[in-house]
C-alpha cells in the first residue's frame, strides 16, 4: 500500500529524500574501518537522531542504513548478522517516521570478490542471491520502496533489480554513478542504462553520487529529456577531500541548493543528497522547493548513441608480432625481471635467445605476488637493445582502475604494445607482508579495457586523443578435470577482444590434443607452456602446490630420485618429448624456464629451431 501511494505522489508532487549517512556518521567519530551498517546493532540511538533530523528537516523519504549490508560487504566475520542488520535499518527508520515518511532500504553494490574469493568472481546466480537475502529481509521488515543505489556496473544492477521484482512487490528505484560526461566509470551511457533498466521494470530511475554535482546535473538532463518515468536525483556535496582519515566535501549550500532546484525544474520527482550532504541542505531544499509539483518536461532530443557493445575479436594491430606468424611455430621465452637491480644479466640471456631465432620474449609481473623489478621499465630497456619484441604481463592484483589506465597509456608510448592481461595471484601468498590485493577488474575486465583503449577510448568512454594499437594476450589453463569450462573463459576472452593466449605448462599429450580440438573454432593462435623440471623436489612441488599444473604420473615417476644435473637432463627429454608430439600442430612454444636456469630455455629453442629446420627440408625433398 506505501509504495503504490509513494509512485502516486510522484507523479503529483516533488518529493524530498534525506541526505548523507555515512559522511554523518564519520563526522560523529566512526572511522572508516568501521562498519556503519554494523551501527544499526550497536549503536542503534546514532541512528535515530540522525533519521530524526532529516525528517525534522523535511525529508519525506527516509533510507535505512543498510547500504552495505550484504555479506559480501560485511565480511565472513558478520556474513550472519545480514537478516539482523537489515530488519534493524528498517525497525529504526520506523520508530522516527512512523507514517510521516516513506522508508527506502538502500541496497548498494556487492563488493565482486569478497573476502577468500579474490581471484575468483561472483557468478550471476551467486549475486542474485546474495541480492535475495538482503532485499528479502528489508522487504519483511516493512520497507515501503527499495533504494538501488551508486552502482557503477550496470549489469549487476539489472541482477540486482531482477532479484527485487520476483522477492517481492515494493517499488524500485534504480541509482547509477556517472561522471559528467554521461558513461558510468564502466563506461556505460546514460541513454544505454536508461534503455535497459526502462525495459527491465524499474520504476524510477536516476543518477547519485558520482564526481560530485555536475556529473549528476549532466545525466539528469538526459534523462528528463528521455523517459516518462519518474526521475531521481542524490548529488554529492562536491568533491571530496581526503583530511586527517576523513572525507570532507565542500560544495557551498547556496550553490548544491542552487543546482538542486535547476535539477527539479528539468523535471525531476525525487531529489536528495549523497556524500557530503546534511540535514541543512535537505531544510533549504525544503525551504526552497516547497509543495511543488512536477516540472512538465521539454521534448525528447535525439538520443545519444549508446555505447557500442563489446566486438568480437578486432583483426590484429597493424604492427603486432603476430602478423609474422609463417608456417613453424612461434616461439616465446619468459625472462622474469629480477628481484634486485642487477638486471644486466637478463639482457644478456636476451641477445642470446634473439641469436637463437626467438620470436618474443615475457615478463611477469611481480609472479605468484613475489617482489620483482617493474617489467615495463625492463622491457622497454629489453626492446631497445635487443630488438625482440616483449610481451608485457599486466595483473589486477596491483594496481586499480585508474592506475591500470594510467600504465596502459605509458606502456603505449614506451613502444610496448603486447600484453597479456592476468587477474594476478593474491598478494597474501607472496613474500611482502602487509601488501594488499586491489582486484577493481579480473582478466575479463582487464581485456575489455585493454580493447576500449584500441578502440579511442578510455573506461569512461572518454577520447585518448587516438586508437591504441595493444595486441592482446590471455592466459588459459587447459589443465584439471573441467576443460569444458576453462575453454568456455578463453572463449568469453576471446569475445572480449583477445588476440592470442598462452597456456599453463602441458605434460600431458593426450590433453593437449583435447585442448586443440576443443579450441579450433576460436581463431586465435594458443601458445603452450613448456617448463624443464630440474628435480624430483621440483616436480613434486610444481604438481601439488602450483595452481593450475598437473604432472603425469608417468613424469612424476621419471622425476622420482633425481636432482642436481641428471634431474635438469630428464627434465630437458620429457620437453623435448612433449615438443615432438606438439610441433606438427602446435601455433607456438611458450618456454618457462626457472629463472636461475635459463640456459635450459636456450636448449629448448635450440631444440625446436633444429626441429623447424629438419621439417622444412622433408618438405623440400618433397
């Protein structure tokens, strides 16, 4: 019954929503390692005068304070507490609006890789359940309208709206996070967002939060100018600036009143605040605003072309490495950086696999979360004087979103133009206590970033000034018992705009013979791991605690008791073996020597030149 008569009265009357929470409750002292949702538990009297001085203001829609109350955000620790905490925010928006106010309960975004799963995604039916048990809770509770808001993935937010329409009745009102030019930081546009959620059953749509009030200003416009439905606004007081722990927000009162009421002069129904806003702002809006009814809208312009959906595979870079591809196989070397600042000897090892007839040449970055030399600055060292060109490895793990634009673009002015695009092992099973992990994007989201630079623009959607020219390659794992769905994320990599891919180390030739039939409608070159074990220690080690490798039994067992020289000997044989059985097939050799060893990959390029030579001149006596 509420939340039919809340969509009523916005169609006949501007609403007022509260403003900032968790701003509020930092100025009261709580830090930001604190858990606001948390609050609602143990210091339930915080807030209720807080929602009593929005009321007392004049806010007419109320938000729980629950914005992160879902166990991906409340950690393992209080996974437990979400029904109780939810319940709560409901019981004490209750207790101080009783009917004089509508109770929103604010849902926000699911952290994509909570605790103990930073390596490993959300699936969709996975967030639509972790959706399920907060929206239920808020639901039961007696929440008159769910609040989906400062979402910057469009895709988990229509999730999150399909999980509300079919858990239960309550209106819906859909917030993205969009910076001035319209795209959230996805780079998703508002025409595009407004398009799907509109289809999608939304009831009210609108923007919040974001880089502060110009960016919610700017997609207000479109949207007034676009849709019949209600619309709704939550700007930031500013930007924010990060003083002594706190974020202060410093938009003048004048100026955020000043820019709310133009927003409900355009037309829009529901206005608020975000970050930064407080109870005096919702009083001058109160002030200003009135009982006022819905601005009449102008006419619909033209749309804005929506953001072009991800291609398939783009044809290779004008300059990449692989247009060289002939009829023997590619053949890569990886040269880790090391883990001091005597990298000479890695530019000797280098002239002398170029000598050898190498194609290219990898760098990790920072492998298995273990403390290296910057690979760029190498590589780009590596390249100048060697004239090979170097695969560059970019992980997830270290660096954000703004940080990974930031090396991409100077990756491509350095000259270095080949990446593979890795997710990253954790930091926490590295050798620097106290690093963190950043994980902003995995692999998938890493290519499709990767591919929007080679297309002009950056994630926001804005221009780079021109096209990047990147060749990219992935990793794929066609080891362990599910090769059906490891061949299922090369394929959504190749989607994304993956050029090539490089496999985990293969000692078994009846997997890779599935591997290449399972993958030859792909139509990208796979290059395969080869790694020399040096001794049974090595082997034993490699096959039970290295993530994705598995050793045969039959490898294990010619491991078994050898070390020093005769352990590197049979450890060159069986790839050597392996080479035999892959080269009439293979569309290259990825050679991963241990880093203190990288003769062993000289050998094996020596091995696989000799090999080439031996095939060509058959051919020719043909």
């Amino acid at each position: 019954m509420r939340g039919r008569e809340f969509l009523s009265r916005l169609r006949e009357e501007v609403l007022i929503g509260d403003g900032a929470i968790g701003t509020m409750l930092s100025e009261r002292g709580f830090g930001r390692d604190a858990s606001y949702e948390r609050l609602n538990l143990t210091h339930p009297a915080i807030l209720t005068d807080l929602h009593q001085a929005y009321l007392d203001a004049g806010a007419e829609v109320l938000e729980t304070n629950t914005f992160g109350a879902n166990r991906t955000r409340l950690g393992e620790r209080h996974a437990g507490e979400v029904a109780q905490i939810n319940r709560a925010g409901v019981a004490l928006v209750r207790q101080v609006a009783k009917d004089r106010a509508f109770i929103a309960g604010s849902v926000g975004p699911l952290s994509v890789r909570p605790a103990g799963r930073e390596s490993a995604p959300l699936s969709d039916d996975e967030v639509r359940e972790i959706f399920r048990e907060q929206i239920v809770a808020l639901a039961d509770a007696g929440a008159d309208l769910l609040m989906l808001e400062t979402f910057t993935d469009l895709h988990q937010l229509l999730l999150a709206l399909e999980t509300a329409r079919s858990a239960c009745d309550l209106p819906v009102v859909c917030l993205l996070a969009f910076h001035e030019k319209g795209h959230t930081y996805a780079g998703v546009h508002v025409s595009t967002a407004l398009e799907s959620l509109t289809r999608a059953g939304a009831d009210v749509i609108g923007a919040n939060c974001g880089r502060g009030v110009r960016c919610v200003v700017h997609a207000v416009k479109l949207l007034t100018s676009a849709t019949d439905l209600p619309i709704a606004a939550y700007p930031n007081a500013g930007l924010p600036e990060y003083v002594d722990g706190r974020y202060l927000f410093g938009a003048p009162l004048p100026y955020l009143t000043d820019q709310a009421v133009a927003m409900v002069e355009q037309g829009v129904n529901l206005i608020g605040g975000c970050c930064g806003t407080t109870p005096a702002y919702v009083a001058r809006l109160r002030e200003r605003l009135g009982k006022r009814r819905p601005a009449a809208r102008l006419a619909s312009p033209a749309r804005p072309a929506a953001t072009p959906a991800p291609p398939t595979p783009a044809s290779l870079p004008a300059h990449s490495l692989l247009r060289r591809r002939g009829e023997r196989p590619f053949v890569v070397v990886e040269l880790d950086p090391p883990r001091d600042l005597q990298y000479e000897p890695v530019l000797r090892r280098a002239s002398e696999l170029r000598d050898l007839g190498v194609d290219a040449l990898t760098m990790g970055d920072n492998t298995v979360a273990t403390l290296r030399m910057g690979n760029m600055a190498l590589a780009q060292i590596v390249q100048e004087q060697t004239d090979l060109p170097v695969i560059v490895h970019l992980t997830c793990r270290d660096h954000n979103l703004l940080g990974l634009q930031s090396l991409l673009m100077a990756a491509y002015v350095q000259g270095l133009h080949h990446l593979l695009a890795l997710t990253g092992d954790p930091a926490r099973v590295g050798d620097q206590p106290g690093a963190t992990s950043v994980y902003d994007l995995n692999s998938f989201g890493l290519v499709e970033l990767i591919a929007k630079f080679n297309r002009g623009v950056n994630n926001a959607g804005l221009p780079l000034g021109r096209p990047t020219e990147f060749t990219i390659g992935v990793a794929f794992n066609p080891n362990g018992r599910n090769l059906a769905a490891q061949v299922a994320r090369l394929r959504k990599k190749v989607a994304l705009g993956a050029h090539f891919a490089m496999t985990q180390p293969i000692y078994d030739l009846d997997r890779y013979r599935q591997m290449r039939q399972e993958t030859a409608d792909l139509g990208i070159p796979i290059f395969v791991g080869v790694m020399p074990l040096v001794s049974e220690r090595n082997a034993e080690f490699v096959h039970n605690e290295v993530p994705g490798i598995v050793l045969t039994d039959a490898v294990r067992q010619r491991m078994k008791g050898l070390s020093g020289k005769a352990g590197r000997q049979t450890g060159l044989e069986i790839c050597k073996e392996l080479i035999d059985g892959m080269i009439d097939t293979a569309d290259g050799f990825y050679l991963i020597p241990p880093q203190t060893r990288t003769e062993l990959a000289v050998e094996l390029a020596e091995y696989i030149r000799q090999c080439c030579a031996k095939r060509e001149s058959k051919s020719a006596v043909r």
